[in-house]
C-alpha cells in the first residue's frame, strides 16, 4: 500500500514558517549573494486500518514533489531525510493501528538576492 502526501491539500499549512538569508561567493564573478530559504513543518493525524498492517506488501508513504529536502517523523520516530526522487519511505515498522502522527519538515531555496 502507498499513502500519498500532497503538501498543500491533504497536509494543510505550515505550523511554522522561518525565512533566513546565508551569504555566498559567487565562483564566477568573486562577488557574494544572500540566498534565501525556508522551513516549514507539516502536521497531520493518519488513520491507519489493521489491514494495512498484516499485508506482506508492505505500507509506503509517497510525498510526490519535494523541492528541496524533507525530514520525516511518524509517531516521534525519525524515518529519515529525502533529497532526491523518488521521496518515498517505507513506514510500516512505525506505524500503529489508529491514529498515527505524520511530521514532515521541508527546507527549501528561495530566490536569490
């Protein structure tokens, strides 16, 4: 079974949203450049069936697009960090009947100054 995660639709806002700015020499010209990114934490409760649990095919969870990096929490449990596709885990060690707690952390890049 794979659980999809659409960031905006099915996770909700962002609990918190931090923008901090780094300074960077540019290799090419020898000049230095703010970079902005971003943070923010996604919270959502799954419902999660016994079913899902005693199947030999295993639960996945999918998070689609990630544009940059996504830290993944299920039940406090780190499940590790996503950098490149595909941003799939799988989950079912973690997860418990009922309701489970999905945390994910994104990082992003902002537009350059």
């Amino acid at each position: 079974m794979i659980l999809g995660c659409a960031f905006r639709s099915q996770l909700g806002g962002a609990r918190a949203s931090h923008l901090r700015t780094i300074d960077v020499l540019d290799g090419t010209s020898g000049t230095r450049r703010e970079i902005f990114f971003w943070n923010a934490v996604y919270h959502k409760t799954l419902p999660v069936s016994l079913d899902w649990l005693t199947s030999d095919s295993g639960v996945y969870l999918d998070l689609g697009k990630v544009c940059v990096i996504a830290e993944v929490k299920i039940n406090e449990h780190e499940m590790g960090i996503l950098w490149k596709p595909p941003f799939r885990l799988e989950v079912s060690d973690v997860l418990k009947p009922g309701e489970n707690l999905l945390e994910i952390r994104v990082v992003n890049l902002g537009q350059t100054a």
